[in-house]
C-alpha cells in the first residue's frame, strides 16, 4: 500500500517520521524554515534555512500498521528488511516476523531469500521457520534458538 509520510528535520541530517496521510499532514505547516546542519569528518556545519518537513511516499506492506510503523523504529527496520522478500506484500505471516527482533528478523529473511540449500542443516532450519509462521498459537516467541540464530549469523555475515 503506498502511504503518504511526512518527515520532520531533527538536526544533524536525521528525520523523524510525524504524520501518514493526507488529512494528518494538511494538519502540519509545511511552509515552515529552520535551520539545517551537517556533520562532516566531526565538524557541525551549518547549511541555513530549508523546510522544516518533507513529504515522501513509502510503499507499505498490506499487512504492515501505519501507526506503529511511524511509531517504532525497530517494526520500521523489520518492514523494510521484509519487503526483500518477493511475497512480502502478500503473506500476512510476514507480520509475526516484524514482531521479532531486528537480527532474528534479519536470519529470517536471510533464510527464506534462499529457495534451496545445499546444506540440510539451513534447509530444516527454514522448515522450522515457515512451521513457526503457520503455526497459529506457536510455542515459542523466536522461530529459532540463539544457537541456530548464530549459526545462520556466521553463515550469511549477519552482524548484531
């Protein structure tokens, strides 16, 4: 779902998401200045006046939350690390995964990208995966213990 967001400039070349769809951003004075800075080599330089707020438009998964995904950075990181998957937009198990932490997100991704193994060990890890993404009530909170975790970490260079 494409979704309209507005950013606010926070210094130092970071932005904050404010506000998604037209009715909360008509709600904002886009015609507001301040001032901007960068950071270079640990210098603070000052680049002057430029608006306060930029609109962008991000392609949302249909099964992402607009509210939370402006709210918490961590389930933004997950939804962007998911949309690699190419049927991200519609596999509404993909949602429990951006529950997880953004390493256990990240070897998630990182194991259903790949559509064969050659080793069986990853291959029963992934039908771990997808048995814990199917499963309605599951028995864990992770798919994966801490130990496969950092197999498939040191395996695909994941870093955490």
């Amino acid at each position: 779902m494409k979704l309209k967001v507005a950013y606010e400039y926070i210094g130092y070349d970071h932005e904050r998401p404010v506000a998604y769809g037209e009715d909360e951003i008509a709600k904002l004075d886009l015609t507001a200045q301040t001032i901007h800075y960068s950071v270079w080599c640990d210098t603070i330089v000052e680049r002057g006046m430029d608006d306060k707020y930029r609109i962008s438009e991000i392609d949302l998964p249909a099964w992402a939350d607009p509210k939370r995904w402006m709210t918490d950075w961590q389930y933004r990181s997950n939804c962007i690390e998911l949309q690699d998957l190419p049927d991200c937009d519609t596999n509404p198990a993909y949602a429990k995964l951006a529950e997880l932490s953004e390493v256990d997100c990240k070897v998630a991704v990182a194991l259903l990208a790949v559509k064969r193994f050659k080793n069986p060990f990853f291959e029963s890890l992934r039908c771990q995966l997808e048995s814990w993404l199917h499963d309605t009530n599951p028995k864990y909170t992770s798919p994966l213990s801490y130990k496969q975790r950092d197999a498939v970490c040191r395996s695909y260079h994941i870093r955490y």
